[in-house]
C-alpha cells in the first residue's frame, strides 16, 4: 500500500510537451478553447491559518481566510486587523470544541472546528465553610464601584497592537499562585485563581508584558488594592494587582518592557506579590501560556 494515494478521479497531468508549449503562447494570447481546470487541482476553499496554545486558557493567532468580512469564535466576534490577522483565546472553562466562523463577501461562511485540550487544574478539597464575609450589604457598597470601574476599563476599546507580540515576563521571582487553581469547601467550589501570582519581593519593579494603552490606574480597591488594568488591542488585556504603586496613569500608552509599578501588597493579599490576569473578552486565560519558559 503506497503512503499518499493519488486522487482516483483526478484529470491525466498536462504532459511537459503541453506545458511548454503553454509557456511559448504566454498569457497575452487567446487560448483556441477553454482548457479544463485539473480535477486534482480544486479552487481550494477559503480557510484560517493559525497558531498557538489551543487548550484551556490558551489562545490562537492567525488570518482569517481571503475575502473574510466578519468572523467569530464561538460566537464572539473577533477584531480583524487591517492585514486580516486576529487574535482568539479560550476560557479556563472552554468545552473540547471550539467554532471558528467566517462570513465571506461572496455570501458564503466557512466553519471550522478546533480541538480544545483540557488542563488539569489543581483541585485543593477544604474540610472548612466557604467564607461569606463578602456578601454584606456594607461590604458591596464599597465594593460595586469599584466593580463598575474595572467592568468599564476592560470594555474600553484602544488601538493597541500589543496582541501581536510575544509577551515577556512583568518580572521574575518564584511563581506564588498558578493560574486556574481552584478550593472546594466542604463540598461547595470556591472561585478559581484568575491569574498567576509571582513573587519577587516588596517593591520590586514589573514591567508591561506587551505594548498597550493604561485603561484603568487605580488605588486603594477593596481586594486588589493598587490596580493597573493595560488594554493590549483585539480584545486582549492584563490587570496587575497589589502593586505598592503605580508609575502610569490612565490613558498612558506603554511599551513592553516599560516600568509600569513596583510589587506590593496592597488590597486582600497575604503578602508581597504580582497577580497578574488575562482576559480575551469575557474569557480568563493562563499568563503562563503567553510566555516563554524560562524565567
Ligand atoms: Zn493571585
């Protein structure tokens, strides 16, 4: 049995003598009669090259195919560049499937199915109650708007293009707290981590992971204390939480690799340390999946 069969209905190859005589007509001159299009060479349909972590708080970048006008992933509408690139994630909690679509400007869609891999995510069982300390009438009144403000900063649209790089660590130290890790108290799940805590030790600099654009800069919140939110463009943005202060302001627009704040403890934190989280949309991702390895 041959490795790569051959399409059994596919039209004889054209043989050398009639591609060199194609050749000496050259474009400028009529063909006699319509030459039939090979069987083994179909008009090949329009589809999406991409690349990147397709597993559960991962992501993919690439081009929407030719002639794209709107496209969406799992019905979410992807923000399509100028060259047709685009960016896409998966939730923590993304199904083993995701639906990638393009409507096309001949009228067609074209669909396709991405194969999402789970992550197994550490599970920690408490045999204490889940604490409600949170849910007082006193405690929300501070708290909603501060919830509202962050809930505004990430819905701000900007230009960034920092979507488009590879990210860098914001600083480096002992990894804290991982991305998705999840108590269940006495039977009931608590909130899972929604970032990757690093620990390099109080005051420490950190830097922004990518180019954007400060959309929120923000001190004293209840629980993140000194917050930075950093809009990265196509639906992508970092917060950065506990910071000891912050040396941007809203509306700044960052450099990867810029100073950004200094590693603090500030809002509901047990001690010095970076939280640091990725949306795409209302999709929570793992920093770690953005990153090289090495620290
Ligand atoms: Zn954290």
């Amino acid at each position: 049995m041959t490795a790569c069969a051959a399409p059994s209905d596919a039209m004889p190859a054209p043989s050398a003598n009639e591609l060199a005589e194609a050749e000496r007509q050259g474009d400028a001159t009529p063909q006699a009669a319509p030459q039939p299009k090979p069987a083994a060479e179909p008009v090949a349909a329009p589809s999406f090259t991409y690349d990147g972590e397709l597993t559960q708080g991962g992501w993919i970048k690439g081009e929407v195919p030719e002639g794209t006008v709107t496209a969406s992933l799992d019905g979410v509408a992807l923000e399509i560049a100028d060259d047709g690139s685009f960016l896409g994630a998966f939730d923590r909690d993304s199904g083993d499937t995701a639906l990638l679509v393009a409507q096309l400007e001949d009228g067609r869609s074209h669909e396709e199915r991405l194969v999402i891999a789970p992550r197994a995510w550490k599970i920690e069982h408490v045999n204490v109650a889940r604490g409600t300390g949170r849910s007082s009438e006193a405690w929300w009144k501070k708290r909603e708007p501060e919830w509202l403000a962050i809930k505004a900063a990430r819905a701000k649209e900007t230009n960034a293009t920092g979507w488009r790089q590879d990210f860098i660590w914001p600083v480096k130290g002992r990894i804290s707290g991982r991305f998705g890790s999840q108590r269940i108290y006495r039977g009931e799940p608590g909130s899972y981590h929604s970032g990757l805590d690093i620990a390099p030790g109080a005051g420490t600099p950190f830097v922004a992971p990518a180019d954007g654009v400060v959309v929120l800069a923000a001190t004293g919140f209840s629980l993140e204390g000194n917050l930075l939110i950093i809009d990265h463009g196509g639906g992508l943005n970092s917060a950065f939480l506990h910071a000891q202060s912050l040396n941007v302001k809203e509306g700044d627009a960052v450099t990867q690799g810029q100073m950004i704040g200094r590693v603090g403890s500030t809002g509901r934190s047990t001690g010095p340390h970076l939280h640091w989280g990725i949306k795409w949309n209302d999709a929570r991702l793992d920093p770690l999946l953005f990153l090289p390895d090495a620290q």
